[in-house]
C-alpha cells in the first residue's frame, strides 16, 4: 500500500524530529481517525531503547505521535497550523507484549479521534503487528495556541 503522507510530510506537521518522530508514513486517514506505519522498532539507535531494547510501553508514545499527525492533518486540511499540544493522561492502556524490537516487519497504528475542542483532544488508539494487536489505550491531550 502506497503512503498517503511519507515521512517528510509528517515531519513538517509534527514537533517530534529526527529519530524521536516515530512514524514513516500515513497510509489512511480522514476527519475521524488516522493509520500510520513505522519500521523503526528493530532500529538499534531507537530514541525509547532502554537496556537493549524497546518495551511495549514504547506503544503509548507510537500512540500518542498517531494523535498528533491527525491533528496536523485536520489543521493542513483547513490551511491552518495544529497548536501544540501535551500529552496528559492514558486510561485504559493494554499491552499484550513486552518488547517490539524483535518483531520484524512493519508496526501497525490507528488513533480515532473520540473527543475534541478548541482546548482538547481524546483518542482512542491501537497498534498492531501483522494483524496482531499489540496496544491499545485511550490518550488525551492538552491544547495550546498554535
């Protein structure tokens, strides 16, 4: 499946740079939610690597970097800017893994954008490993001027 967004496009709509911007492409998505795809799990450089290697817990922020290419693309969409935003909570985060960098291939996300304002954001996101499901949580955000 051809990419909607690569990640030159995403590196234009989000803060995360360099290797901290965790996702390589869209791959859908529209006013509601959002699938993306990243390969740098296995990379021995990952910027969440801890004692050589990634655990899952690493997902929340695949998750979350999901929330904020959505909203940079609803905001290119109406040829404006997304504000900044702060991840504040997680609720209901499952992991049904313990690690990610020995799964080989592509991750997997989604995010659906549940709630939203002009001072929030709440999605609901999961991921995946070929056709497995990895994470899945909710996650909001905090909202500031653009």
């Amino acid at each position: 499946m051809s990419p909607l967004v690569d990640r030159a496009g995403i590196l234009a709509l989000v803060p995360h740079q360099g290797p901290m911007c965790l996702w390589d492409d869209v791959i859908d998505w529209n006013a509601r939610g959002i699938r993306l795809r990243a390969r740098n799990h296995i990379d021995p450089g990952h910027p969440l690597r801890a004692r050589d290697r990634v655990h899952a817990v690493a997902l929340c922020e695949y998750g979350a970097q999901a929330m904020a290419v959505h909203g940079g693309l609803l905001a290119q969409a109406q040829e404006g800017r997304a504000a900044a935003g702060v991840l504040v909570a997680l609720r209901e985060v499952e992991l049904h893994v313990e690690r990610i960098d020995d799964l080989p291939g592509a991750i997997e996300g989604e995010a659906e954008l549940v709630a939203a304002s002009e001072a929030s954001q709440q999605y609901v996101f999961r991921l995946f490993h070929e056709g497995r499901l990895l994470a899945q949580g909710r996650a909001a955000a905090m909202l500031g001027p653009a």
